[in-house]
C-alpha cells in the first residue's frame, strides 16, 4: 500500500501577516505528529509564494523542511508569477521537472504545467514535457499503477487537455492530485481518480487541514482531515467507495459476496480498538496485519450497496470513524465500460461528500469565476 498526504496552496503571502504559513506550520506539526510514521510521501501542489517573491519562497522552505516526510513540492500559477521559477528552486524546490520516482512499487510523476505558458492560469505541459508524460508513461509494465501530481486538472490545461486526459486514462494512471481550486474535489472519470486539496491561504470555505489518500491494490482512497479534527484518524483503503471504483470487473473495488476491510489507523496507541460495523447491524473486531493495516471480513454479503463503518477507539474515549459505500455484485452482471467522454475535466466531480471533505459549495475559481 502507498500512503500520502497533500497540503493545499498556501499562498504565503505578508499582505495577510503570513496567516497562511503559521496555519502551514500547524499542519506541519501534525503531518509530523500522526502520520509521520505511516505515509511515504507529501505534496505541495503549487501556489505556495502568493508573489514569487524570494522572501515567500525562503519562508516557505524554512517550514517546509520541518516536515519528516519526504516533500514533493510543484510550482503554481502564483509561484511563476515574476516570470521565472529561478527563485522557487533556490529557496524551496530544487529538484528539477518533469520528475519521476518509484515509491515502494508505484511510479510517481510530478509535472509542471506553468513554465510553458506565459503566466497566470495559461496552463501547459509544453511538447517537451508532453514527449516525455508518453515516454515514462507508456513504458510502464501492464497492469501497473502510477500516480500524477500537477498543479490543475487536464481540463485547465490551455491545450494538449484530450492528449494528456487520455494518456492517463489508458495507461494505467489511478490517481491525479492538484490543487488550485481553492475548494476539495474529487472527480472519477470512468478511468482515472482525481483530487484537489482545497487551499491553506485564500480560504473559502470550510475550516484548513490535509488531504490524506492510499493507492492499496487499485484501490484509491481520500479524505480531509482538518486541522481542529483530534486523532485517531481513520481511513478505509479496502474496498472501494462506489464513487471511487473504476473498474466493475476488480474484486477489490467492487467485491463479490463477500468484503475484505482493510483500513490505516493514524496517531492511534497501541491500545485502541478498531470495529467495522456493515449496514448498521453486522459488527466485526478488526485486528492488524504484519504491515499494521487493520483487518477482517464480512462473509455472504448480498449483491447491492452497502454501508461500511470503520471506528478506532481510544482507552480516553477519543474516537473517529470512515464510511464508505460499498457495491457488492455478482461477477456474471458486471457492468460493460461505456464511452469515455470529456475525460479529466470536473464535470465529473463528485460535487458533495461531507464525511470526506467535500461540502458541496465548491467555493473557488473554478467552479464559481471569483477572481484568481
């Protein structure tokens, strides 16, 4: 399983009195304080200099590298803002882009979608990067599974939106994760999972935190946790939400008869209780495997939709649960894959699932056209 954590553009900026870096500082401390210990990495999708300016960007790395886990770091709109990125790698992303690396089994790509264009929201991957996405992309084993990190979703892109959306799609792409709407989202476009963590800075609405996923299998999995949240912290990893499957001939995604749960327990003691209860009336004692992930099975589960709950309970009281909703179906219905149309594009968004983070008000650029 490969874990990991995205923060939100941050937008550091002194015209708010660095509010948006004292709240990053915060989630800093409890990236360190819960999750430390059980993800592989965290991103910065962009917008992290509100202004490009040398100041913003040392101050941001100066946090930024209290974080004890690995830190990918992507140039925005914002950060490219004074025409150049030279400053962003001085002081806070000195690794170059395009940029691939293997994490645990995974291949992991983090792109830049700003030095191509001509600055502000003029997104593009550029023919050279462009070459390079098919190269790595389509060199990858079958069967494989990558993850993509850029700053916006393909529909955003000023060109090349179909190519790149496509590419993904049928190479074997599960998750894409950005961030410059301002607002979570998650889209499924019959193909590939894409995520937007919501901005630290330029807050508009909902309280700031961290988007916390899991690649387990072909399973993807996603929920905010925000900053006034207490621990432990639950996320399902197995099976899939029905609005996270995509891919109704996968067991894992879309069990048959019966539903292995697999869930990652976070800034929990060795004391806590971990329960999975199945459409409010069949209860289960999970127990953790030999790589801590807790575990157990729901046996003769009939074809259908299926709330599942999953609780850790501390000695104190202190608790959290995830839910998710699970489709059960008989692997001779399967559903036939239907045309792929506008792939990578938010008019697949899942629009609404409080329990994950996502409100409904997408309150943002995007969505809304309030200004950049």
């Amino acid at each position: 399983m490969l874990r990991w954590l995205q923060f939100g553009d941050l937008h550091a900026c002194e015209g708010d009195d660095w509010e948006s870096l004292r709240l990053f500082e915060r989630l800093v401390s409890e990236a360190n304080r819960g999750f430390a210990e059980r993800v592989q990495f965290a991103v910065l999708p962009g917008d992290n200099a509100n202004h490009a300016t040398p100041e913003q960007f040392e101050r941001v790395g100066e946090v930024a590298r209290r974080l004890r886990v690995p830190l990918h770091v992507l140039p925005g709109d914002h950060d490219f803002e004074a025409g150049h990125l030279e400053d962003f790698r001085r002081h806070l992303a000195p690794q170059s882009l395009p940029r691939v690396e293997t994490i645990g089994e995974t291949q992991c790509l983090f792109l830049d979608i700003v030095s191509a264009g001509s600055g502000g929201p003029d997104f593009r991957l550029g023919q050279t990067q462009t070459a390079w996405l098919h190269q790595i992309l389509g060199q990858a084993r079958p069967g494989a599974r990558s993850l993509v990190f850029m700053h916006a979703f393909p529909g955003d892109l000023r060109e090349g939106c179909e190519e790149v959306a496509a590419l993904f799609a049928r190479c074997g792409v599960a998750y894409v994760g950005t961030g410059h709407t301002h607002y979570n989202d998650l889209l499924n476009d019959g193909h590939v999972i894409y995520g937007a963590t919501r901005s630290t800075g330029e807050i508009e609405e909902g309280p700031p935190g961290l988007s916390v996923s899991a690649l387990d299998g072909d399973v993807v999995s996603w929920r905010f946790k925000t900053l006034d949240s207490g621990w432990p912290f639950v996320l399902v990893t197995s099976p899939s939400d029905w609005r996270l499957a995509t891919d109704f001939t996968s067991r894992t995604q879309v069990p048959e008869a019966a539903i292995s749960v697999r869930a990652e327990i976070f800034g929990a003691s060795n004391e806590v209780v971990v329960t999975a209860r199945l459409d409010g009336e069949r209860d289960l004692t999970l127990s953790r495997d030999g790589d801590g992930v807790w575990c157990g099975r729901f046996g003769e589960v009939a074809d259908g939709r299926h709330v599942l709950t999953v609780t850790a309970t501390e000695a104190d009281g202190s608790t959290d649960t995830d839910t998710v909703e699970v489709l059960v179906r008989n692997a001779r219905e399967r559903p036939k894959r239907g045309p792929s149309l506008a792939l990578g594009r938010d008019v697949h968004s899942l629009r609404s699932w409080p329990s994950h983070g996502l409100p409904g008000g997408r309150l943002g650029p995007n969505a809304n056209g309030q200004k950049w």
